[in-house]
C-alpha cells in the first residue's frame, strides 16, 4: 500500500464516504510507482457561486525519492460533482507516476552500452562533424560534444555518444570524448 495518505478538507465538511474514494484511488497508484514515501491529498471548495452551485478542486503532493509531484488543475476547471473531480485529479496523478517511472526505468535499448566510433570528418570551421560507428555515418554538432571540447577533437579521435534521428539520418547527442586521436 501506498505510504499513509493524508486527506485535507478545506472549506467543506470532511466525510467518511470521499475518504474512502480517495484511499482507493491511493492505493491505485502503488501500481504506477510502488516507491511513493507521502501522498497528501486535498479536497476543497474553493469559491461558492449561488448562481453556478458548489464546485470542486483536488490537489495531489506526491513525494517519491527525490522528488515531489504535485497534481493541481486550474481551479477555472473546478467541477460540481465531488467524485468526478477526485477521479479527474487521481487520473493526472497515475499519468505523471507513470512518466516518472518510465523516466527512472528507461527503456532496454539504453541498458546497452552507448555506441561508440571515430571522428571521420570534423569541420571547426562550421562547427560540425561525422562519426563513424559500425559502418555508418552519424552527423553531430558542436553543441552536442560535452565539456566544450569540440574544437580539441580531431579525425581519429574515439568518441561515445546517444544516437537519435536527425531530420537528414542518425544525428549523435551527448557525444563524449573518449580519447583524442595523437
């Protein structure tokens, strides 16, 4: 179970009945991050309009290691029926828990060691560059060579990178120096 969940009322009398709703929806998160430490959960009324009846906000504060989450719609997005704003506010919650796992568990591709190659070609000139890597170009830019060591690179020189897809093929990011050529 998800570590205690605190519920706070805020200008509406607390119920048993929305404590349960909100414990349940709880609980449901542990399936989208099992590592919470906190989730406080506030219910409020924040504006009484006699015109447009009661309107309802939900706020979730998550906290997982080394982060705190917070689930907040605009109160304009507020919404008459009490349960119908937890559920919405619980949906964002287990949307961001899932992106955030999925941020702390990436995908098995990146379990493998990043590609490595060889300066091919360099232009200091025009601040760019090709690797080659298992028989393929891959186009960097003087950006993406950290350390700002671009202008020390020469053809020969061993290099790691990320590799992603560039609008013209593969386009190395996070290009590490590995060794200068001599």
């Amino acid at each position: 179970m998800v570590a205690a969940v605190q519920i706070t009322f805020r200008d509406i009398p607390p119920s048993a009945a929305v404590s349960q709703h909100v414990e349940r929806r709880a609980e449901k998160l542990e399936t989208f991050f099992h590592r919470m430490v906190k989730c406080h959960v506030v219910v409020e009324e924040p504006h009484r309009h006699s015109r447009q009846g009661k309107k309802f906000h939900v706020e979730i504060d998550m906290h997982v290691p080394g982060r705190e989450l917070v689930i907040s719609r605009n109160p304009d997005d507020a919404k008459e029926d009490l349960h119908a704003a937890i559920d919405m506010a619980f949906d964002d919650a287990e949307r961001v828990l899932e992106n955030y796992a999925r941020q702390l568990q990436p995908d098995t591709k990146t379990h493998l060691k990043p590609p490595q190659g060889v300066v091919l070609r360099i232009f200091h000139d025009r601040g760019y560059g090709f690797i080659e890597s298992d028989g393929t170009e891959v186009y960097f830019h003087r950006n993406s060579v950290l350390g700002e060591r671009f202008d020390k690179l020469t053809v020969g020189s061993k290099v790691r990178f990320a590799l992603e897809d560039g609008d013209k093929g593969p386009q190395a990011s996070s290009v590490h120096v590995v060794r200068l050529a001599d």
